[in-house]
C-alpha cells in the first residue's frame, strides 16, 4: 500500500463527505484552518470512514492527531501502520 | 443508576388494540381508547415524543390517525410489515436516540417479548397500563422546561432539515450556506440554569469533559464573577433550535480554562462548537491573554469534540490524574479565528 495510493483513495473519501469533486480537494493544504475548514462533524465522519476501509483507529494511534496536517501527512501515517505483509 | 438518567424520551406505541380499540386491517371502525388524546399532549409536554411501530397499511393508518387529529404527535412513525424490533431501529436512528431511551406499549405479549429479546434495552409495557404511563417516574421529567414543552417541534424543524439535506444536490458547504444557520452567543442568564443542566446530562457526545453537573452547580457558575458561562441558541431556515450548546471559561486563576463545552447531539455538524471556541478564543486574546486551556477527557463518545479542539490547534498542555483527562493548550498568537462560512454569529455578553 503506497502512500500515493492510500493518498489518492482519502482524497476521495474526503471529496464525498465534502461533496465535491476530488480533484478540488488540495492534499497538501491543512485540512483545518487555512486549507479546507473541515469542521468536526466531518473530520470525525473521516476518521470512521478510514478506520472502515484500512481498520485503523488513527485517533487511538496518533493521540494528538499530528498527523491530521494535511491529506498528504495522513495518508503517509496511514501507509505507515497498514503496513504491507 | 441515577433516576434521572432513566427517563423515557420516546414512547413508541402500537396501534390495533393499543392506541385504539378495533384492527384496522380488519375492517373495525377502530375508536382511540378513553383519554389517549390527553395522554398523548401530557407526555408531550413534559418532553417526551410519541412515535408508532404497527404492522398495518401505512395510509390506512395514518390517515385514521389523522381524521383523529392526533398525527402531529408522532414523530418517525414507522407503519408496515417490517417487525417490531426493525421498526424500533429505525425509529432510534431516525430521531438519534438510543435504544434505551425508547419504551413500547403493545397489547401482544409475543411483541413484546420479541422486543425484550431482540433489542433489550427498549422497554416494553403492556397496554392495558396506558392510563398509568403520566404517573410512572420514568416518564416524569426532573425539571418542565420551555424546551421540553417544544421538544417536539424541535425535532421536527431538525428532521425537515435532515430531508433537505438528503434532497440536496451539491457540496456540503453550500448546503450549510442554503440553511442560514444563525447562531446568538450570549451570556448565560439564571433562568437558563435548567436547560443548561438538561443539556449537560442529555448530551453524551459533544461532552468535552464527560461529567454531569446539576442546575445548583451551573447556578454557581453563572453567579461566579470569575467564571464566564456562555450559551449558543441556534436558528436556521427550518426553524427555532433553541439552547443548543454551553461553554463554561474559568478566569481566574489565569490562563482561563474551558472546564466545560458541549453541544446537544442534535445540533452537531452545524459549527455551534467551531462558533463557541471561536468566540472564547477572540474573546480570550482581546483581553490579553496568551494562551487558553482546556479540559478535556477522552471517551468513545466524544470524537467529535477531540476533533473540535484539534481543529483549532489545541495540543496537550498536561495530562490529570488517570482516568484520560487532559489539559489542552492553544496559542493564542496566532491572529483572529474567523467563525465558520455558513455561520451567522450574533454575540452579546
């Protein structure tokens, strides 16, 4: 599982809880502040959507959320604890 | 457990032989049994919603209970041949309650039992005690408030708006711009005690701190001159929502620290707790603080105000004792938060 890939795949996740089209979802803005403005709801609804799709807990990992910088970073800590067999 | 935690707050009723005398299905001029209409508008008042799960015609049903001009009553209500324990699903999921919170009255003890077994935390009363519903304490509320008289309508403007947003065809943005979501910030005021401490035990998820606090100590709070308790009343173009969120600032001694904020389950995904913290932020930076705390405990309901904080660049200041309680921190050198798009924030402390 690349980066590239689980990048690819959370941009499409993202862009459907967003409703819009994924290309418009920019991967490497912040995904709060300054970038998206995902508002709680939405970023809850995102973590539960990857915990189903990959069965990791990124909130139980990563307890201060670092890694929710922007898609990029969360793909990559994503990519990481999925890893390959 | 706490009494006051095991409060109905939907009835679910039967029809054939409940609700009314008769089967519908039958043939039967069915009648609403004696005083139902005036159970009905009590429990109502009082906060409890009715809603219905009857293996019948859907509008055979309801248009009977409409020429009975009680339809209004009944939220979700869930008319056809699925089994009663699917319609109870569907009920909770529907108005967002758990299946604790629901109880059904049904004359067959078969249904009953299938409930009891299948879904058992729902609880479940043979018809025949219909008339004595008013007076068990679980259908009588700790406190009448004025929202628990329009609880019901509450839901409802709450529903409709879940229906525009399944009819919506566009981005999630744009449809929180198409509600007109307003949002009043305010001072607390003592007679908003009550419905601050129903939202407090009411609320399991936006629950920053997970801790239940009674109107005697949310009336010290407002009466403290060092503490500043806020609340969020939120309207939008399918009506009123009322007291939908609080947040609770100790001031002194500084830094200032949230030790409370929360929003009701119903009203999450609207920006009420991004237009609370935003406010407390500016505010907190406006009168020269630096930094502001927050506590916060994680459980497994409370996601989204994790989320919430981390959104607005909180990170942990210190961890208290041991049951998962922290302290957060944020900078508040970081300029002016501005509040969310969507959101119409009218402020007055």
């Amino acid at each position: 599982m690349s980066q590239s890939e689980v990048e690819e795949r959370l941009q499409m996740m993202l862009a459907e809880i967003m409703g819009v089209e994924p290309a418009t979802v920019d991967r490497s803005a912040p995904l709060f502040r300054g970038g998206l403005e995902l508002d709680s709801l939405s970023a809850v609804q995102f973590l539960a959507e990857i915990e189903k799709e990959y069965g990791i807990d990124v909130a139980e990992k990563d307890l201060s959320l670092a890694c929710m910088e922007s898609l990029a970073r969360l793909a990559a800590f994503v990519a990481k604890h999925t890893g390959g067999s | 457990m706490d009494q006051s935690n095991n409060k109905v707050k939907c009835l679910v009723w039967d029809l054939d032989n409940t609700l009314w005398e008769g089967i519908l299905l039958e043939g039967d001029r069915v009648e609403l049994k004696p005083f139902v209409p005036e159970i009905l508008h009590a429990l109502d008042r009082r906060g409890v919603l009715h809603s219905i799960a009857s293996y019948n015609i859907p509008e055979l049903a309801l248009n009977r209970l409409g020429e009975f001009g009680i339809l209004e009553y009944f939220l979700c209500p869930q008319v056809g041949y699925e089994n009663k324990p699917q319609q109870i699903l569907a009920i909770s999921r529907c108005l967002g309650l758990r299946l604790k919170d629901l109880a059904l009255i049904d004359d067959d003890p078969f249904q009953r039992e299938q409930v009891r077994q299948v879904v058992p935390d729902v609880r479940t009363y043979p018809s025949a005690e219909y008339r004595d519903l008013t007076s068990k304490p679980e259908f009588q509320p700790t406190v009448v408030t004025p929202e628990a008289a329009s609880r019901r309508s509450l839901y409802q403007s709450s529903l409709k708006r879940d229906q525009a947003e399944r009819d919506f065809v566009g981005s999630r943005l744009s449809f929180l711009i198409s509600c007109n979501l307003r949002l009043t910030i305010r001072s607390a005021r003592v007679n908003d005690v009550e419905r601050i401490a129903e939202l407090v035990w009411r609320t399991s998820q936006l629950n920053a701190t997970a801790q239940s606090y009674d109107a005697t100590q949310v009336r010290e709070w407002v009466r403290d001159p060092n503490r500043l308790v806020l609340v969020g009343v939120l309207s939008d173009r399918f009506g009123d929502h009322g007291t939908v969120g609080v947040v609770v600032v100790r001031k002194e001694p500084r830094p200032w620290l949230i030790e409370v904020l929360l929003v009701s389950c119903r009203a999450l995904g609207r920006g009420v707790g991004e237009g609370l913290l935003t406010f407390v932020l500016n505010h907190a930076r406006d009168k020269g603080e630096q930094r502001l705390l927050a506590r916060y405990r994680r459980t497994a309901a409370n996601r989204a105000v994790q989320l919430l904080y981390r959104s607005y660049e909180f990170y942990l200041y210190t961890v208290v004792g041991d049951d998962d309680s922290r302290v957060l921190e944020c900078d508040l050198g970081r300029g002016l938060w501005p509040y969310p798009s969507w959101l119409a924030v009218e402020t007055s402390l």
